[in-house]
C-alpha cells in the first residue's frame, strides 16, 4: 500500500533543527517532520509512551490531569476511576500532541517508557516509512514547509483553496478566479469540488491540521454530484492513510462537513511555541545557503533582540552548530539588529 501512496522522503539536516517532508505518488508534500533545539523536553511527541503520576481528577470533563515525568502537564480520559487515585503511578501513550492552549491528549497503555527517537517514531507512523528512500533536498523541504504555512493553495486546473482555521473548525473556501473550463455549469463544479476535496485532504496531512473541517462547495450540487463529491473525499482521506476520518455528504446549503482525529500538533503551532528561536533557525538556514553558494567567504550574524535572546538561551548549542557546519567561517556580531540578517565579513 506504501508504494502506491508514497514516494519518498526528502530531508534538510540545518543548524539546530532537521526538518522533512514525505511527498506522495505525484511529488506533492504531505507529511512534515520538524525537529529542534526547543523540541528538547518541551512537549511529548505523537505516539510516544510515558510514565506519569495522577496530579488531579476532573470529573466533570470526564477524565483526570496527569504530570508526565517530563513535567508535561496532559489530560486522560476515564470513564471511571477504576481505582486510580490521585498520585497514582500510570503508563500513557500520546494519543494528540498538546498545541495553542491544548493540553496534550493520553491514554493508558501496557508499553514501556523509552526514549524517544523522534524521527524513528515519526516514520513507524507513516505507511512503508521505514523502507522509504531519505533524499536530502534543502528546496523541496524549504517549498513544502512554505505551503504548510500558506493559508492558499493553487488547485489543479486553476483557482485557490483559501483555509481559515478558527477555534472551533477549519473553514476551506474554494475561489474560481483564473480557472478556465468548460462543459455545464453541473460539470465544472462537480470536477471542481472533486479536486478541491483532494486537497483540502492534502492540506490537512500537511498542515497537521485535526477537528472539525467544512468545505464550501461550489453550486449547483445535485444528489448525484453530492454522492461523487462525498466519494472522492472519503478516497482522498484514505489515500493519504489519515486514519479515523469521517466525512458527510454536502449539506442543502453546500457545505461538506469532515472530521479528523488530532494527532501531531499543527506545523503553524509548533514555529510559534517559540519566535525568538525560530527566527534565530531561520536566519542559520539562510547562513547556510549564504555560506554554500559561496565557499570561500565570510559571514556574520547580526541578530535582532528576540534572535539574540534565543541565542543567549542556546548559546552552547548555537557556538556548536556554527562550528560544525561552517568551520568558524560563520560568527555572531556582538551588536544588536533591528532586523536579523546575514552579512559577509
């Protein structure tokens, strides 16, 4: 099923973080991996197992907060407390990373607490990922992360899929502007709508987006066009292996209802977790491409008053990763910037 939904795996291994994308059958991205300095004890990954300790019950959410040995704060549902009182030793899994003012989600389990390696752990959860080839590729990584944050994508054939994600849902509107086609008005929708759910399923994969989703269809959906519709987006969530997915037919009022378990925290959440860091990443990437392009130069570093903190707060690691993959070519100025920006020595 692996070689039938994926390609491979591309990778960018940059100073301080490695980030990946799977690309599908046709080339596209739709899976992302992100790993770096503040992932480090900051939150549990998808999927990983723990030891935690109860800390207190909440009954009337139905479950009980519990501390992971990692100091991680997250929720389990209980239908009952089985026994389980406060202070209690419990083994869990991530069932849903924690993201915006999410906790993460956990349930028990009978595996034992290990270290994670998270990029083995990311790619046991992708169907053949283990057999997939790793190609390193800095661009297709630095696209495929740039559309992950885009909130508009260009459908096939023309037009946009415009995504708004609010607390509640994710909302996708489908825009016809530019897009040239012909046939009935019936049959230019229904071809559009089918693309359209392709890749608000795409999106979803590469976003990391979960909950509740609605898709504006474009009119006029008759019973025939809304069966097709509904069809290919139960096909394009099931191509893309996003277990546990459920999608309805498109409502009077034209709008596809879907929902997908949350798993990994959103790619959008995790850059945001810490902005001073990840401008501070960003900047060692463009270094890198700087430092790349041309060998026998000289750089610095001039870095903004967030950037500088995060460099402060990661100074070792930061001294490290200059070292090892500029060789001293690459320093930090000791002035304060407005702005974060690479300049040659």
């Amino acid at each position: 099923m692996s070689a039938a939904i994926f390609s491979k795996i591309i990778r960018h291994d940059a100073p301080g973080e490695t980030r990946a994308a799977v690309l599908d059958r046709d080339g596209r991205p739709c899976r992302l991996f992100l790993s770096r300095w503040n992932d480090a004890g900051a939150t549990a990954a998808f999927g990983s197992v723990h030891a935690a300790r109860v800390r207190a019950f909440a009954d009337a959410f139905g479950g009980a907060f519990l501390e992971l040995d990692g100091g991680e704060e997250v929720f389990l549902r209980l239908k009952s407390r089985n026994g389980v009182t406060e202070g209690a030793r419990l083994i869990v899994q991530i069932a849903s990373e924690a993201r915006q003012d999410k906790l993460a989600r956990v349930v028990l389990t009978d595996s034992a607490p290990e270290p994670v390696d998270t990029w083995a752990l990311w790619r046991s959860k992708i169907p053949g990922g283990a057999t997939l080839p790793v190609d390193q590729d800095v661009d297709g990584v630095a696209f495929a992360f740039d559309e992950a944050l885009a909130p508009s994508v260009t459908l096939a054939g023309g037009g946009r899929l415009h995504i708004d994600r609010t607390r509640a849902l994710t909302a996708f509107d489908i825009d016809t502007s530019g897009r040239v086609s012909s046939g009935s008005a019936g049959a230019r929708a229904l071809s559009l709508n089918k693309i359209a759910v392709a890749e608000l399923a795409r999106q979803v994969c590469l976003k990391g987006i979960g909950g509740n989703l609605v898709l504006d269809c474009v009119e006029p959906l008759n019973k025939s066009a809304s069966d097709q519709i509904h069809a290919a987006a139960v096909q394009a969530f099931e191509s893309l292996a996003l277990l546990g997915a459920k999608v309805l037919r498109p409502s009077p009022l034209g709008l596809l209802e879907a929902s997908v378990p949350w798993r990994e925290a959103p790619i959008e959440d995790r850059l945001l977790r810490d902005p001073g860091e990840t401008e501070l990443l960003d900047l060692l990437r463009d270094a890198q491409r700087e430092a790349s392009t041309n060998p026998a130069a000289l750089y610095e570093l001039h870095l903004s008053k967030s950037a500088r903190q995060a460099y402060l707060l990661r100074r070792n690691e930061a001294e490290s990763a200059l070292v090892d993959h500029f060789g001293g070519r690459v320093v930090v100025s000791q002035s304060e910037a407005d702005r974060s920006k690479v300049q040659k020595r």
